[in-house]
C-alpha cells in the first residue's frame, strides 16, 4: 500500500481546518499557506471531499470550506477513500499468480488490507486534532483580530 501526495495532502487540509478554525470556514488560500500546499492542487482534493461528503463549501466574504460532519465522525478511512479509492494492499509487480498457492496468498493480502482499512477506520480527525494539540503545534487562525464594519 502506498499513501499518494493527494491523500496525506487531504489529511493536512482537513487538519488544517478543524485545528486552526475549529470547522469554521476557511480560505483555500490561507490553508494552502499554513500548510504548504499548491492552491491548484487543493482545489482539486476538495471537489473530491466535497462530493464525499466531508466538507462544505460556504460562499461570499467569510465564505470558504468547513468541515461538513463533527471531526470525530471523519476517519482517515473516510478520506483515503474519498481521494483514492479502496484502501488495498497492492502486490508486487513481480509476484507470479503462478506457483502451488497463489490462493493462499491472495487471501493473505485481502485480510492484511481488511486490517489496514480498520486501522484508517480507527483514528478520527479529531484524534488528528488531539495529537497537533500534543505535539505543541501552536494554532495560528486565532492570533488576528477581525473587524466588521
């Protein structure tokens, strides 16, 4: 199994907004600075969650994208799916479908990818969150004043 640059930019950007704005709105430019990731490219992840259903979009000047459900009810499984499909363990381009028990074999690597996937099912981003929070990382969305007039 490989983890592509569109997934763990997905996590990154859904961090993003759950950590620095608590869920609220948030600017695909300002998350493209925070965490250092081509604003195309986000553009591009968020269709793709929006259509899954784990963020909204809201429009106009304190417009942006949320999240759409609590961070605790989106999982990495949910967002690995969302932007690359089935989680599964790929096999080599070498192993031969040939031999006395490819069956074998087969069944092993659908049960690892079965375990793989309750793995992704099992961190929330929430728990994403709560680890940012342990690491020390400071949140920056809160250290501007807004101003309405």
């Amino acid at each position: 199994m490989k983890l592509s640059n569109k997934g763990r930019y997905g996590v990154r950007a859904l961090f993003d907004i759950a950590f620095h704005n608590d869920g609220r709105p948030t600017q695909i430019r300002e998350i493209s600075e925070r965490e250092m990731i081509p604003a195309r490219f986000l553009e591009q992840i968020f269709q793709d969650l929006k259509k899954a259903g784990i963020i909204g979009a809201k429009r106009g000047p304190r417009g942006g994208y949320h999240l759409a459900r609590p961070a605790a009810e989106i999982t990495l499984g949910d967002v690995f799916r969302a932007l690359e499909g089935p989680l599964v363990v790929v096999p080599a381009e070498d192993d031969a479908s040939e031999g006395p028990c490819p069956d074998a074999a087969a069944a092993i690597f659908r049960d690892l990818a079965g375990s793989i996937e309750k793995c992704f099912d099992a961190i929330s981003l929430a728990d994403v969150v709560a680890k940012g929070a342990a690491l020390g990382i400071r949140r920056r969305g809160r250290d501007r004043a807004t101003y309405v007039i």
